[in-house]
C-alpha cells in the first residue's frame, strides 16, 4: 500500500487529522502517513485542549495539566475521586449515581475495562437503565463453553472432573435429565464402565422407551456419542481428522437446521474456525496442549450472544485514546489506561533485535509512554462538565489502586474535598457524589439463626421421617448427632457446589471393597497367595471402571501405594481367616428389615462362618486413622456393626469387626475369634442397636408432637444410654460445616 501511495499522483483525501504526535505512532504506521503526505494530503495534529469551565475543579485541574497553574481544589462536584475497597462496590455507587443523577449527565462516557463494565451492566440493568455491553469476549458464555470442555475429555487417563464439568454446563448438548443421571454416577463411582455407570445408561433406557413418541427424545445412542469414545494419549495427541469431526458435531448440535441467528450461532462459528485452524497445519497429530489451547483461544474470540447494546446516551471505552471528542461527563476507572511497552510488550530485547534486522521495525518505548500520557491528557481535556475518577484499592497493584490523573496532578489532589467513600457510602443512607444526592432505603433485614442447644424439629418432617428407610451410614450419623441427621438425611439440606470426583482416600476405599468382593467368593477360603494374585488383576481393571481419577498424574503416589498395599492386604485377610478356619459365606449381601418403627436396608461386606459355628460380619475399612475404629467398639458406639448384625440374624449369635486394609488387621471385640487385635467393648451390639433404635423413636415423637432436638454431641430426652455414648458434651465437633448453628465450641 506504501509502495502504490508513492507512485500515486492524485488521492481522493484532502486531510487525515491525528489523535497523536505524528513522531510518536509506530513505525509501519508513521511510514503509511508519510507516503500520504507526499501524495499531497494534509496531516495535522488533532486540537486537545481543555474544555471544562474555568471556575470549576475540573477546569482548575485541566489548566494545571495543559499550562501548570496550581489552583486550589474547592469540591464543587465537577471534579471526584470514588475510593472503593471493590469493583463490586464501586460499580453499585457509580450506577446508584447514574440513576439519581444530575440532569444534565447525558452523553456520560465510562472508560472501564471489560471486567469492570460487566459490573457496571448489572448494576445499571438492575436500576432500568440500558447496558453498555461493551464486552466483546466471553469465553464464559454458556454455549461457548461446550467446545472446549468437550475437548477436556478427550484424553486418557480418563479426568473425570472434565467429564463432571461438560455435564454440567449451563447449555449442554445433552437434556438436563441426562446430563444430571450421568453425572450422579459419576460422582458416586468416578469411571466409564463400572456397574453404577452402567445402571444409569439403563434407567436412560428405560425413560426413553417409555416417553411417547415424537417427544423429541434423541435416544440413548445419540446422547452416548458425546460421553463415551476413543480417547487419545496427550501426546501424540488426536488425529486431525477427529478434531473435524468433533467440531462438526458441536456445529451440528449448535444449528441443527443450518439456522443463522440464536444464541447459539456464536459456538458453531467457533467450531467452523477451530476446523479451518487445524486444516492448515501441517500435522497428521495435535497434541493435547496444542489443541486445548486452539479450543480456548477460539471460544475467547467469540462475541457475546447475550449481550447488547441497548439505546442510550451514554458509551462506554476500554481505553482513554478511544475517547477523541467532548463528553458532558467522564467517569474513569484506575485500571483503564494505555500502559508502556516496557510493561506489555511480548518480545524480548533479543527478539526484538531479529525483528529489526529482518526490516520489521518495533515501536519506540519513549515514543510510546509519549503516547500513552498524551492519551491521559487527552480524555481529561475532553471531559466538559464532570470528571469521576474510580480508585479501586482491591483491584490495585503496586500503585494501591492510584489512578494515572492522581500520579499527573499529585500535588493538586493533597487534601482536596473531592474524595468519595464508596464502601462506606454503601451503608448510608443519604450521601453526595459530585455534587448531588445518592438516596439509599434501608431494606428490613432477619437475623441469621443464632447458635442454640435445641431447635425445633419441623411437624411436615414427621411424616418423612416415618417413611424413611435408614442404612448403617445414616443410623451412625444419627447418633453422633442428631441435628446433622435431621438436616443432611432427612431435610436433604447439603452444602451447594458442582458434582466433583470423591476425595482420593474414598477413592482407595471403593476400590479395595470392589477388589475384594471380586476375590472371596463363596465357600472355603481360597490360597492367600492366588488371592493376591487375583486381587492385583482386579485393581488393574476397577481402577479404571471405577476409580479413574487415580490413574491421573497427580495421583500417581496414591495409586502406586494403592496397588501395592490392596493385594497385599487381600492376601493377609485369606491367611487370616485361612488359619482360623473360617468359611466365605458371601460378600456385598444385601439385607433389608423392618424393627418396629425402623425400616433398614444395607449391604454387608463380608460374612464368614467361624470354626467354632457362629456367623462373623466383617465390614472392610479403608482409613488413615484406626484409633477411631478402635474407640467406636471400646465405647459401644460402633452402629454400622450393630446394624449390620441386625439385619442378618436379629438377637443370634453374630460377632462382627472391622478389617483394616491399609494396616492389615481384623480388630473386634472378645468374643470375635478371628480377630488379629481385641478390643474390650463397653457393652454389647444389642445395646448399642437399642440406644440408636430409642435415639430415632425419639426424634419421630419429638417431630410428631412439635419438640425438640439436640445437636452434637446432646442426647434426646429419656435416652440416658445414648447420652454416657456420646460422651462429653463441651467436646467440639470435627468435620462438620453446621458448627455455625450448633453450640458446641470449635476447636
């Protein structure tokens, strides 16, 4: 274009007015100037010049920024500093200002960043006032998330997390229902392919065959192909040819009848771009990184669906240069500045110097911080009327959130009456911001429930209560404390968040109890060594069905400790009962009963049938802490044995124990023979059962007759057992998150 301006003898153009110095734009831009001025064009500099009144703070601080006379600030309100410890709160007062405001702010200009404006449009839109919607990227925008979340899975080991996380976007490829069932199983057994998995895509089945036809119900099959496929090592990575077919399905799902416009037009452009993306590249394989990092700058390039512009007076900037004629009023965030090369530049000194040597010359430094303070005084000058400064203190840097107009006039800004608390103003009811009125009403608020002894149970929950089938997880939880039980088992109150894998430790746990369900079968006990031997082929496969997250590289300690220790365990459980001449009568049984008013329903580990006749119920556990299992036992508080004990033989002569994989122990009370460690109990598991039983019949009459339960570690009135079990009742609670109502001291 330069070359052809030279050999030009006539232009179409008379004038090109410049925003900055002709000596200060960057060199390619600076030649493209020249070559239109030797074809005869005028280029002049554009007039910056103050604009505010003279007798006015704003005016006094653009006469000391453009000549340097030093006038006293007087607080008249055309000149204001909004000092907020957060954007949040600096965007409410802003918008609460916006909405009061002074009659005469239209054509009101925002020099904000991106993540700022987002703010502000919520703030003002809340108000009935029209957005800025400024935005141009959102790579959070429902929609454009599905792409490269669906990419995130791609890869083996399996992340499930990503899997978790593609479930459950807000506009998935897959029905709510689906995605929800799916990412139920997945959080209870974390891998494609186990039995949990596998009831799920049943249930979907059964759903499908029963809706009526022409639902639209695309089936099973349809939904599968975006869960369940080939995946790819990260390196050498996908072939390209998957990646076209992958965005061919996110472009097909986003407009499947070839439709131009909705909300989802944006993700099927950013799929037709990923594909036009990798068609060029000169790569049979992309690899893991390469492409992850395609999808992501692909949805951060796509516009906002849902965000509009709408009609108003007011504009909004990212930058003070884009601000090049009058504004009534300039309301101007810290971070919004044009920052120097020094800070933003992506070459090295090295890189910079090959760059030139190549003929690409690279902007000057100096040239560009001219540039950048000339930009600074060119949106102060243009401000005509009132000129808000937002000093965000948590957004701040090594500056503490000074703005760039501050740092110019520090001298004139020293004591002046013109700045605003916003966090504080946030509380008030009446304040003044630039010279006019911010009214706030004070809302009726309710006191957070306080942190009592005893609450009130619900009467609707009686009824729930009554129809509730209990297990030995939840009848433990019961009598450790009551108030838990009532609000997590039977209200279903649980703590908000997404579906996540299970911690690695429960993790461990399920494997172990998969592994040895698959090693004891029924009858005699087989060699300890075959056990560890089955035992280690079995890991190799669960692992992957069912806990998939320990195949990932940061748990490769876990599972290599795993791996080792789960056969080796296996293998010390057949000596032991081996030795003992014990029986395997089964493992996973499940059992179900109903005990007056109790109804139960669970699943026993392992049941064995002791040498000297008597049935043992052994429940596997995989735990850092053994100490524990040994107090429940020693002060009659092991509930799950009790109940386990109950729902096989009611009142017969059973022992149960624990087996401790990880330490390799069978521990119980006397009279288990088989046990490694004895430990003596403080009372049978028929009592233990009686007290928990008289635990429930409580809180079911305390629910009937509107009275009262106890939290932590309190027991129901008239259950003295239940009481001496829970022990002291100032010991704080662990591993609880409703510690802020209950009244029982943190630790």
């Amino acid at each position: 274009m330069i070359e052809s301006l030279r050999c030009s003898r006539s232009i179409p153009l008379d004038t090109v007015e410049l925003l900055d110095d002709v000596d200060d734009i960057p060199p390619g831009w600076r030649d493209l100037f020249s070559a239109l001025a030797q074809a005869g064009v005028r280029i002049s500099a554009h007039p910056s010049r103050p604009r505010g009144a003279r007798n006015s703070d704003l005016g006094r601080l653009q006469r000391h920024l453009y000549v340097g006379t030093r006038e006293p600030l007087v607080g008249d309100g055309s000149l204001a500093v909004v000092r907020a410890r957060t954007s949040l709160d600096a965007s409410e007062v802003i918008a609460e200002w916006l909405a009061a405001g002074p009659r005469d702010r239209r054509g009101t200009v925002v020099i904000a960043p991106s993540d700022a404006l987002s703010l502000i449009d919520v703030a003002v839109a809340r108000r009935g006032m029209p957005t800025f919607a400024d935005s141009k990227r959102a790579a959070q925008r429902g929609a454009l998330h599905v792409l490269p979340a669906l990419v995130a899975t791609l890869w083996r080991p399996l992340d499930v997390d990503a899997v978790l996380r593609f479930l459950q976007l807000p506009c998935s490829p897959l029905p709510k229902r689906v995605a929800r069932v799916l990412a139920d199983s997945l959080a209870r057994e974390p891998g494609l392919g186990g039995p949990v998995w596998g009831d799920a895509w049943d249930l979907l089945k059964r759903e499908e065959a029963a809706a009526p036809s022409g639902s639209g119900n695309r089936g099973a099959l349809a939904w599968r192909e975006w869960i369940d496929f080939a995946r790819f090592d990260r390196y050498p990575g996908i072939p390209r040819d998957e990646v076209v077919a992958i965005c061919g399905m996110v472009g097909n799902w986003a407009l499947p009848n070839g439709d131009t416009t909705g909300s989802r037009r944006e993700a099927a452009e950013m799929a037709a771009a990923l594909t036009a993306a990798v068609s060029v590249l000169d790569r049979t394989h992309l690899s893991a990184s390469l492409i992850e990092r395609m999808a992501v700058a692909a949805a951060s390039g796509a516009a906002t669906p849902s965000r509009q512009a709408e009609a108003s007076h007011d504009r909004a900037v990212p930058l003070p240069g884009a601000l090049w004629a009058r504004a009534g009023t300039v309301v101007w965030w810290h971070r919004s500045t044009t920052l120097s090369p020094s800070d933003t530049s992506p070459w090295t000194p090295d890189e910079r110097a090959l760059l030139e040597a190549v003929g690409c010359r690279m902007p000057d430094s100096v040239a560009e911080r001219r540039r950048a303070a000339r930009q600074t005084l060119q949106a102060v000058f243009n401000a005509g009327r009132r000129l808000v400064l937002v000093e965000v203190v948590i957004d701040a840097g090594e500056d503490g959130g000074s703005h760039a107009v501050r740092a110019l006039a520090t001298p004139l800004f020293q004591d002046a009456p013109i700045e605003f608390d916003a966090t504080s103003a946030l509380r008030s009811e009446r304040s003044i911001l630039a010279g006019h009125d911010i009214v706030r009403v004070r809302e009726p608020t309710r006191r957070l429930a306080e942190a009592r002894d005893c609450w009130t149970v619900p009467l609707g929950l009686a009824s729930v209560i009554e129809r509730r089938v209990e297990s030995a997880t939840t009848l433990d939880d019961l009598a450790r404390c009551p108030l838990r039980w009532l609000l997590g088992r039977v209200a279903g109150l649980k703590p908000s968040g997404d579906r996540v894998a299970p911690a690695t430790e429960r993790l461990i746990g399920d494997l172990a109890h998969a592994v040895a369900s698959s090693c004891f079968e029924a009858g005699k006990v087989p060699d300890p060594r075959s056990v560890r031997v089955s035992a280690q082929a079995a890991l190799d496969r669960l692992v992957v069905e069912i806990a998939a997250p320990l195949r990932l590289p940061e748990a490769t300690a876990a599972l290599a400790f795993a791996a080792a220790r789960i056969p080796s365990s296996m293998e010390s459980l057949a000596r032991i009962l081996a030795d003992r001449g014990a029986t395997v009568l089964g493992t996973e049984i499940d059992r179900n009963g109903a005990f007056g008013h109790v109804d139960v329903r669970g699943r026993i580990d392992m049941v064995v049938s002791q040498a000297c006749g008597a049935l043992a119920i052994i429940d596997l556990k995989w735990t850092t802490a053994p100490g524990f299992r040994r107090d429940e036992i020693s002060s009659g508080r092991a509930v799950q044995l009790a109940t386990y004990r109950q729902l096989l033989v009611a009142g017969g002569n059973v022992h149960a124990g624990y087996y401790l994989i990880r330490q390799e122990k069978l521990i119980g009370a006397d009279d288990l023979s088989l046990a490694t460690e004895h430990v003596s109990a403080n009372g049978s598991l028929d009592e233990t059962w009686r007290s928990v039983a008289s635990d429930r019949a409580a809180v079911l009459a305390a629910a009937w007759s509107g009275g009262h339960v106890a939290a932590a570690s309190d027991a129901f009135r008239g259950s003295e057992r239940a009481a001496s079990r829970r022990g002291d009742q100032r010991s704080p609670c662990r591993f609880c998150n409703l510690r802020v109502i209950c009244r029982v001291p943190k630790e």
